[in-house]
C-alpha cells in the first residue's frame, strides 16, 4: 500500500440511452450561452450531430458546427477550429465523436481561454485556470477522452504525437449514450475497443497504480473481454453491449488519467506520428509484445489481469497464465477482424529503428512498470512487425 497517492474524479459522467437527445437540464448547469460543436465529417454525415444539436438548441443557442477533424487531430486543425469558433462567440464546447474531435475540443478550449497558439501550452500542468467549459459525447467505446485530462495532438511539420495535461482539460460533461454507437464500423469498434482495453492493462501495471485507479482498470478489462467481440459483430443490434463498452471506456480512461500509461501507447505515439495507423490499432498490435516484456517486473499484477480477463488460473503458474493471457488479447483482436502485425497494418520494416528512437523519448514511457532503452523498444516492434 503506497504511503500517499491522488485521485481525481472528473468529469460528471451520465449514462442513457437516448441521453445526448434530451440533455437540456445537464447543459443549463454549465453557464454557456453559445454553443459549438466539434465533430468529424463520418459522424456529420451520420445525422447524429443534427439530432443533438436540436437538442441543445431547446435550451442554447448553436452557433456553428466544425466537421473537418481528421483521423489525427493536428496542431493545424485545433487552430482553425478555434479562430472559428472565437469569431463565433462560443462559450461552450459540444465535441461528438471519437478521440480526435474530443482532444480537438480540448486543444481549442486553451486556444479560446488562455490565446495565442497551441504549441505554447504543450507539456503538464501548463494551464492554471479552468478553460471555457466542454461538453463530451463520444461516438466510440475506446479513448476514454471523454473522462481524462489529456488530450494527444499532432505536430504535422515535426511528424510527432504532442500531450498536453492538466486537470483543467477533463470536460465538464460526460454524456455515454449507446444509441451514438450504433452506426459505428465494426473495425472501429474493434479498434476503439482494444484501446480502452490497453489503457486499462497499462494503468494496472503502472509505476503510479493504486488502489483506486486498480479496481477501475479491471473492471474495464472484464467488460471489453467479455463485450468487445459482440459490440463488434453485433453493434447495430446490440445496445447492451455497445453501453457495456462505453461504460468500460470510460472507467478505462478514468484509470489512466490518474495511473498513466506505458511503453504501449510510447511506441502507438511514434507510429501513429508517422504513419496512417490508427492510435487504437497500433496499441492492440503493441499490447501482447509488451506484456511479454513486462511480465518479469509485474508477474503478479498480470496475473491478476489474466483472470479478469477470463484466464484459467486454478492451480497454474504466474507464467502459464500470463502465456495464456498474451494468446487471449491476440485472439480477440483476431475474432474482431485486427491485424496483428505492423506490416499488415502498412509500416515498413525500415521503419523500426526510427519509431524505437522517437518511442524511447515519449513522456509515457516513464510510466512504465520497466524501464526500456531504445534497443529494447526496438526488439518490440520487430517483434510486432
């Protein structure tokens, strides 16, 4: 038991099917009264964003709507987006989608309190002031966006994933609606899915774990064992499992804001600042390799993962069931239709030696429950590739 850790419980999270349509008393507590909406042009074109924002309007008014975030969000896009949204009068943020409308939110939330350029507030705890408020709802079960303090963006002219942290940057507002789920792709779902998966196994094993962050990263990892390969395969027909996993997203995220995270998402950064490899993936490709080389430093800890995560551990070794556990997460990514070799999910192999130098600088590498040097890292990805 450590002699002191801190827990922060942020956002206010709420959980309704059919919440993100009539939310009018949840936004009459945050004091805007010009709201504007970040989202991306597959959920615009979804119609998801036109029923909520006739919701909003019962109670505010809209005063635009930003639909050209990308995949991967970039220093470029979180500026456009907040000049538009200043030359507006937006005092409030409405992000739906995935993770990167939702940091996209977050980044021009800075821009719009605090001015100047993105770039300057990079780092921890840069910010000292809470920022214009943020509502998020997201349209996937996987980054966790909605209930942490980080947001990831990326630096195009330096090919690099940058962080931003800080307590101000968790929204206000939590909305987990299944219903904003139901057109989501199967490979999305998968790959969002794995995500959530990884943030909770890194949050466990991490140097800055404790008891609080434990029970919540695995409880996420029971529900996306037992609920990810039904949301993927049955998403539109099964709410059930679609809210289960939004649940677990959440919890997920809310583990490693306050845990962190490790050497999976250090190398998932470098690989998605360089190629077209959504974050998800990268982290479902990385995940067994590094638990393989992890596993000697907290055999216990994934252990215990292997069991929430269905693993048969009665009367078998720590190293039998963290075997069976690294089978486990590759055969879910398999059922779910995932590649699990980076060549297949289009990096070259000359490409290594580069994404272990750039992986070794990533601030979420000191998280991890082993140190790693750069040949280490690049033993991983070879062995991942």
């Amino acid at each position: 038991m450590q002699d002191f850790f801190e827990f922060r419980l942020t956002p206010r999270v709420m959980y309704k099917s059919g919440l993100a349509f009539d939310m009018s008393a949840e936004l009459a507590t945050l004091g805007g009264t010009k709201a504007f909406i970040v989202t991306d042009a597959g959920v615009l074109k979804s119609g998801l964003v036109d029923r909520v924002r006739e919701a909003i309007s019962a109670v505010i008014e809209v005063v635009g709507v930003y639909s050209d975030v990308p995949p991967n969000s970039s220093v470029r896009v979180v500026e456009a987006a907040a000049a538009e949204a200043k030359a507006v009068g937006a005092d409030i943020l409405v992000a739906i989608g995935g993770g990167s409308p939702l940091d996209t939110a977050k980044g021009m939330r800075i821009i719009l309190t605090e001015g100047g350029n993105l770039l300057d507030y990079e780092g921890v705890n840069v910010l000292e002031r809470p920022l214009v408020p943020m509502v998020a709802i997201p349209t996937t079960a996987g980054t966790g966006s909605e209930a942490t303090n980080f947001a990831v963006i990326k630096d195009d002219d330096n090919h690099v994933k940058l962080s931003f942290t800080s307590p101000y940057l968790a929204p206000e507002l939590a909305i987990l609606d299944p219903q904003m789920t139901a057109t989501l792709p199967a490979h999305l779902a998968a790959a969002t899915g794995m995500d959530a998966l990884t943030h909770a196994v890194e949050a466990y094993v991490s140097v800055e774990h404790e008891p609080m962050s434990d029970a919540l990263a695995l409880g996420a990892i029971e529900m996306v064992s037992n609920y990810l390969r039904e949301a993927t395969h049955q998403g539109g027909d099964n709410e059930n499992a679609r809210g289960q996993m939004l649940i677990a997203s959440a919890m997920a995220g809310i583990a490693f804001t306050n845990a962190y995270v490790g050497a999976v998402h250090a190398l998932a950064h470098a690989t998605g600042g360089h190629f077209p490899v959504h974050h998800g993936l990268a982290n479902s490709i990385f995940l067994p390799h590094v638990i393989v080389f992890n596993a000697p430093a907290e055999p216990e800890r994934y252990s215990r993962i292997g069991r929430a995560f269905g693993v048969n551990t009665g009367g078998r070794s720590r190293e039998e069931v963290i075997g069976d556990l690294v089978a486990a997460i590759t055969q879910l990514a398999l059922d779910c239709d995932l590649p699990i070799r980076l060549r297949d999910a289009g990096v070259p192999e000359d490409a290594l030696e580069m994404l272990a130098e750039q992986a070794f600088g990533d601030g979420a590498l000191y998280h991890n429950p082993l140190p790693a040097t750069a040949e280490d890292l690049l033993g991983i990805l070879r062995a991942a590739w």
